[in-house]
C-alpha cells in the first residue's frame, strides 16, 4: 500500500485571521491519525508528513509558530519488541510522565472506548543516557485496542471503469432501440460499491511539537500580595524596624536598644525621689 503524501515543505494550510488548530485528542485519533493509518483522505491537510528523526525540534516547528502537528512513522529498535527509537537530530527525545489514554464513543456510539494513548518526551541535546535538557516538547498520540480495529474503506468490486460505462448507456440511449433495455443494462452493469475492512497500520502518529514557555519571575511573588497596595510586610524583630522604614504600632522592636535602656533608668531614679519626699512630708 502506498502511503505517499506532502511533506511539510510540499503542502500547508493557511487559517483565517481568528481561526486557530486546536482539535480534541479524540479528533486527532480519530479524525486524523486512524484515517491515515488505512491511507484515507483527511479532513484537512493542516497535518504532513514528516520524519521526526531527521531534524531537531526547532527546524520543524517554523519562525514565528509556537507549534506544529506532524503524521509520523516509528522505527522499531528492534525487530521483536515494542521500543521505538528516539535518536533525532543532535540529540534524542526522552518519554517524562505516565502515558495518558484516550477514550472515544465515534466506534460504537455508545460506552467510550479507548483508541489511542498520549505520551509525553523531551528533547535532549546529546546521546541517550545523558545530554542537555531543553524546552522542546513533544505529544505523541498512538492508535491502540479499538483504534485498532478494521477501518471501513468505500471501494469499487471490479476492474471496469465507471466512466466507459456511462458512454456505451449514452450511445445506446441515442439509437433510440429499446430506451428501457438499454437504460437497465447501463444501470446494472455500474459495479456494485462495498466497504472494505483494512487493519489500520499502528506505526503510524501525530506528533504535537511545541516550546515550553517561561514561567513569569514574579509568578509565584502574586501569590502573596495583599489586598492594600500588593506589597509583602516585613518585621525585623531585632530592633532594626520593618523593611520599609515604617515602625509598627504593636510593637517596640523600632525603639534603640541603648535609648530604652536610659529612659528605664531615669524613669526608676525620678520615681523612688518623689516617693522620699512624699513620706518626709
């Protein structure tokens, strides 16, 4: 079976101002992926082909986009076994995170089914085991159990052309020789239309590659402003006052120790003469 398709170079497509890509994991399996798989038309060509194992993440993704969908084929490591390889470019990418399932009611249209899982890697510049972490990231979405199944192809039973049969009904229709016969004949030799059950091919994905945005520095710091002005209050509680040169009502911390220390002393020496005094009187 052939699976030629545009590459990303051959084909695109251009989203009026307003519009944007953003289609359900289940529209990605189902909508994209299982087509594919069997070789069947997409709803739109927004989605290309692309060996991912060629290029680094930021030559695929274009200057000015944040993100970009591919079809791709996995290459097994080995020929038994289920490991891919995830050698690509300069560097390799490594699965982070648990696998995540992906449930569909379009099969049976009724209990949700699970077709396909999601999973998550990061690009490594460098060899497997090691290399340097970056903030390219990749979803992986893959067909499993009841993505599996035979998908329904619509194809002519026969190796007649339709088309010759049209002309050979229309030069009998002009003859005028018995209009019903020739009508019937025309009409029953159309080969008959069948759905045909293909087993989709599970090497097949959609790769979401995009660039992990920075968080903001002062992000966390938001958390904790105060509802009168923003600011976190600071107590220095050694005597030094608070963080932004105002002294707090509830507490003495703002007053000089040395300072304290002679007001308590001149306050005891004034108190204990008057009392003398009061009691010589």
């Amino acid at each position: 079976m052939d699976f030629s398709k545009p590459t990303a170079s051959e084909a695109s497509m251009e989203l009026g101002p307003g519009f944007k890509f953003k289609p359900t994991e289940e529209e990605i399996v189902m909508r994209y992926l299982r087509p594919r798989a069997v070789n069947e038309p997409l709803p739109s060509t927004f989605i290309v082909d692309v060996d991912i194992l060629s290029r680094n993440p930021w030559d695929l993704v274009p200057e000015g986009s944040v993100e970009k969908y591919f079809f791709c084929q996995r290459v097994q490591r080995w020929t038994h076994g289920n490991r891919y390889n995830r050698a690509a470019g300069d560097g390799h990418w490594r699965a982070s995170g648990k696998d995540v399932p992906i449930f569909s009611i379009i099969i049976n249209g009724g209990i949700p089914l699970m077709v396909g899982l999601k999973k998550t890697l990061v690009f490594y510049l460098g060899k497997a085991g090691a290399g340097e972490n970056t903030e390219w990231v990749m979803q992986e979405y893959s067909l499993v159990q009841a993505g599996l199944t035979p998908y329904p192809v619509i194809g002519p039973n026969g190796t007649n052309n339709l088309g010759e049969h049209s002309l050979d009904a229309v030069a009998i229709t002009k003859k005028k020789d018995n209009l019903s016969e020739a009508l019937c004949n025309a009409t029953t030799s159309v080969p008959e239309v069948v759905p045909v059950m293909i087993n989709p091919d599970d090497s097949w994905v959609v790769c979401h590659i995009y660039k992990k945005k920075k968080r903001a520095p002062h992000a966390i710091a938001q958390r904790y402003n105060l509802a009168d002005g923003g600011q976190v209050r600071f107590f220095n509680f050694l005597g030094q006052g608070n963080s932004d040169g105002t002294s707090s009502s509830g507490s003495r911390a703002d007053i000089p120790i040395e300072k304290a220390k002679d007001n308590n002393e001149g306050g005891c020496g004034t108190n204990d003469k008057d009392d003398i005094n009061e009691a010589g009187k």
